[in-house]
C-alpha cells in the first residue's frame, strides 16, 4: 500500500533530524512587494510635491512682500502722509523759503550822467549805468519808492568828484563803497548789499 506524498516528506525530514517547517523558506506572494514599491513611490511623490509646494509659497512672499511695500510706501509718499509723518513736509517748505530769501534780487537804475568837478575850460562828465542787489524781494518796492531821493544822492556825490578820482580800480572800488553807503540811507530800511557797475565812462 503506498503512502502519500505528504508523508513521505515528513517521513526524509524526520530521518534528516530536521522538523517539518524548520529552514524551509516560503515564498511570499510577488503582489504583496508590488504593493510595498508602489507605497514607497507614492510617499516619495507627495514628499516632493509638498516640497515643491513649500518653496513656491516661500519664493512668492519673498518675491511679493517688497513689492507690496514699495507700492504702499510709494502710495503714502505722493498722497502726503508718509512726509508729514517724516516731519518733512515743514522742512521742505523752510528749504524753499530759505533758498527763495537766498536767490539775489536785483533793481536797475537810471543811466546817469553827470559833470565832474574839473577845469572849468576842460569839462568832464561821468556816465555810470548800474543795478542795485538788494536783501529780499520785499526790498524793491522799498527801492522803487525811495528811486528819486537815490539817484539826488548819486548825482550828487559825483558832481563833487575829480576825474583822476574815477581812475583805476582803487577809484572804482571807492566808488562803489561811498554808492552803497548813500543807497542804504535813502533807501532804508532796505537792504542794500551792492552796487554792480554795468557802464562807467569818464570823459
């Protein structure tokens, strides 16, 4: 009577000293490693999705935020908020003022002409055309008003000049100081700060 198959191989393995199940490998199924693979392939996608994911977020907000701070302080700045809360607003207006008092301001005079005090057989005359520069603009109408005392002034003090008196820069240089003098007091309480000589002619 045969036995069967099974029995036989428990029958070798009992002989061999070994026990049955012992040192045996057993195969796994293929699909159950098909399954680990897939499972590990799908962690390593979403890891790099979510990495992916992160550094976009991270690359906008560096991108984007001093974008929208520069917009914001841009839009602050022209609308004038952001420079009164500077305090600039007071200080740029002092700078204007302080550079519109600064800027030179100017009145011309009359050409004048007016006899030396010379031989009387050999005359001679003085031809001057200058302009006044004054402290501030408020100081012209002070000037235009005060015009015709100033030029008797003028006048005056070169009727009582020589002509050697004019020569020279030392004689120009006189003048010009003894002229500011004489504006200063007709003129007042303007400022005069000098007499610039466009024209001087002696003859």
């Amino acid at each position: 009577m045969s036995r069967p198959a099974a029995s036989w191989d428990v029958m070798i393995g009992a002989m061999a000293g070994k026990k049955p199940g012992v040192g045996t490998a057993v195969a796994r199924p293929e699909f159950e490693t098909d399954t680990e693979t897939e499972t590990a392939a799908n962690a390593v996608v979403e890891a790099g999705a979510a990495s992916a994911s992160h550094f976009d977020r991270r690359k906008l907000f560096i991108v984007g935020a001093p974008l929208l701070l520069a917009g914001l302080g841009a839009g602050l700045w022209f609308t004038g908020v952001l420079p009164r809360l500077l305090g600039l607003s007071r200080d740029t207006k002092q700078a204007a003022d302080a550079a519109a008092s600064t800027a030179p301001v100017f009145v011309d005079l009359p050409e004048m002409v007016a006899n030396l005090d010379s031989n009387p057989h050999r005359p001679s005359y003085v031809k001057l055309v200058a302009r006044l520069e004054l402290g501030s603009p408020t100081d012209v109408a002070r000037v235009q008003q005060a015009m015709p005392r100033l030029l008797d002034l003028f006048q005056t003090y070169l009727r009582e000049m020589h002509p050697d008196e004019l020569r020279g820069a030392a004689g120009t240089y006189r003048l010009r100081e003894e002229l500011i003098t004489r504006a200063a007091v007709a003129a007042a309480p303007a400022t005069i700060k000098d007499v610039l000589f466009t024209e001087l002619l002696v003859q």
